[in-house]
C-alpha cells in the first residue's frame, strides 16, 4: 500500500457508503451477517473477513 492508496472517512454518511459498498461486494446483508457473527459461525471465509472490515470500521 503506497500513501495514494490512504484516504481518511471524514463524515457519518461516507462511513455508511462505504460499509454498504463492502457489504455489497460479499453479498450479504448486515444482519444476516451480524447473526454469524454472534453465532462465531460464517458461512465463508469471505464473509468473516467482510465481518472484521466492519467491526474494524467501528459499525458492529
């Protein structure tokens, strides 16, 4: 990752954006993935990692 590749979520509405962007790209919907969650079950690795992007994001 090179500095280009950074960039900085300066507003509530460009943190959903881009939450919705990553839930989109696995294919999931929030609380269906917010079920695995709790169970500690994923139906695919895929999905963990789409889990651990939003919890990193500060949404879970």
């Amino acid at each position: 990752m090179t500095t280009t590749d950074l960039h900085r979520i300066t507003s509530e509405e460009e943190l959903d954006a881009v939450i919705e962007k990553v839930l989109q790209d696995a294919g999931v919907e929030y609380e269906d993935l917010r079920r695995q969650a709790a169970l500690g079950r994923f139906k695919s690795e895929k999905l963990r990692r789409t889990w651990f992007v939003i919890a990193g994001l500060g949404r879970d």
